[in-house]
C-alpha cells in the first residue's frame, strides 16, 4: 500500500497528528489546546506535534492567524485523514447543535471469545452450545474455530461444523456459557473453506429506478470515483456485506451492476 505522511510516526504522535488532520478537514482550524485537551498531553509536547504536523504538509500547511491564536486551512481543507460523518460528529463536538442515534451495543462474553480463540491457536475443535435465531433451537454441537471477522458492529466465528458438514458463522454471543468448551484434537484435516478463500469483487451503481438528480446525490454520498463503486469482500462475508450496506432491504439507493469471482483479491 502507499504509505501515508505520518505512518513512519510512532503510534501516539500519528493518531494526535490524524486528530489535527480531521480538524482542519471538518473545522478548517485547530490549535495547540485542541491537542492538550483530546490527548492530555503537555503545552510543550502539543507545540512540537504542530511542528512537525506543519513540516509534513509543506506548501499546504495551514496558515496561522496571531489574532485568533489558530492555524486555519487554506484554500482546501486537509483530508489526509479518512473523511467519514463519524469522524465529524467527533471532531465537531457540538453538544448543543447535534444529535445521533445509539447504535446496538452487540456484546460478547469475554470468557467466551478467550476459549474460542485458544481452542482456534491450538488447532482444536470445541464442544458447544448454540442457540439458531432461525429454527430457535439451543444445540450441542462441535465445531472447529478458524477465523474471528467483524461486520463493523459485531464479532463473528468462522467455523466448519461437524454436525452440519460444512463451514459456518456465529456470533460468540450465542453460544451457551455453560456449554462444556470440551476440547479435542481432530485425527483429519479440515476440508477447505471455498467461501473463504473466495473472493467476490462488487460494482456498484445508484437504482437504475432514481433519477438523474438522485443518483448524481448518491455517487457524492457514497464517494464514487467513476461509474461505478467498487468493494471486494470475502464471499464467506457476502451476507453481511448486503445487510449493512442495505442491499437487501425496501428502499435501497444501491445496486449490483456486476459481481465477479476470482480466488485471491484483485489487487495480488
């Protein structure tokens, strides 16, 4: 990958350096006490972070207004860092003029996620309990961890189940806490997880049933850089992907132009 401005940086200093970068992005300003606020660092170590933030934008740093005690964007904001609406409630930090909504908090039972994971390192299967929100059936089964994922909210277990012959996704949730966790070196080789070592390359267009306004709106909301937006995922995460995206659902402003299948990501 291209190496950002600030990733040789040791990781305090780069995240205080992106925080500036996300000011300038959304306030077109920022100054030392933003620093020794959000970070609790000292006046001297936010002096020396300005430094040297300034020193990398070279010809596009920001300008410094003795008046107002701030350094201000000049002609375009900085966008170094990644600029997505998260980012500028957080950077914004206007209790009085915003509001959001919660999201679900998706927990996991630690002890839980530590067994799995240990029974994954080692190679082993384990015995559990698992409750289907499908047929509402709690199961004991064995399965064999292989890989920990994420759909942006939640953590899931990539598995190959025993019972069902096949691989599989769980939420560490789900499982009973007092399953047994029993656990057992397999005698054979797991069979391959074709989902997961497939890849599935996704372009992406507004609904051909908007109009030419509205799609125009969604290629600036979603970022399009072209016809059409494209995202590679791992097929064994092709559900996930339509769900949070909204591909599934009544309404959407997002569809499939074209799906491609290959067995390592485009860009090896």
């Amino acid at each position: 990958r291209v190496m950002g401005p600030f990733d040789d940086l040791k990781h305090a200093q780069r995240q205080r350096l992106l925080f500036l970068d996300q000011c300038f992005t959304w306030r077109g300003m920022a100054n030392r006490k933003d620093l020794v606020e959000q970070f609790g660092i000292s006046e001297p170590q936010a002096a020396q972070d300005f430094r040297v933030y300034l020193d990398r934008k070279g010809r596009h740093k920001p300008a410094y207004d003795p008046a107002r005690k701030s350094y201000f964007s000049r002609t375009h904001p900085s966008q170094q860092a990644t600029a997505g609406v998260a980012d500028a409630f957080q950077i914004l930090d206007l209790p009085e003029a915003h509001a959001s909504l919660p999201r679900p908090s998706r927990r996991a039972d630690p002890q839980i996620v530590a067994r799995l994971y240990q029974a994954m390192r080692a190679g082993r299967s384990i015995e559990v309990r698992y409750t289907s929100m499908t047929s509402g059936l709690g199961q004991n089964q064995w399965i064999a961890p292989t890989h920990f994922t994420s759909d942006g909210e939640a953590v899931h277990l990539r598995a190959y189940s025993f019972m069902r012959r096949e691989y599989r996704n769980y939420l560490p949730i789900r499982f009973d806490p007092r399953s047994s966790f029993s656990v057992r070196q397999e005698s054979e080789h797991l069979p391959e997880d074709a989902d997961w070592e497939t890849w599935v390359r996704i372009s992406l267009r507004p609904k051909r049933s908007l109009s030419p306004e509205q799609s125009e709106v969604v290629r600036r909301e979603y970022g399009f850089d072209g016809s059409f937006l494209v995202v590679e995922i791992r097929k064994a995460l092709e559900f996930y992907f339509d769900h949070r995206w909204g591909l599934d659902q009544p309404g959407t402003r997002l569809e499939r132009a074209k799906t491609e299948i290959s067995r390592k990501p485009s860009g090896n």
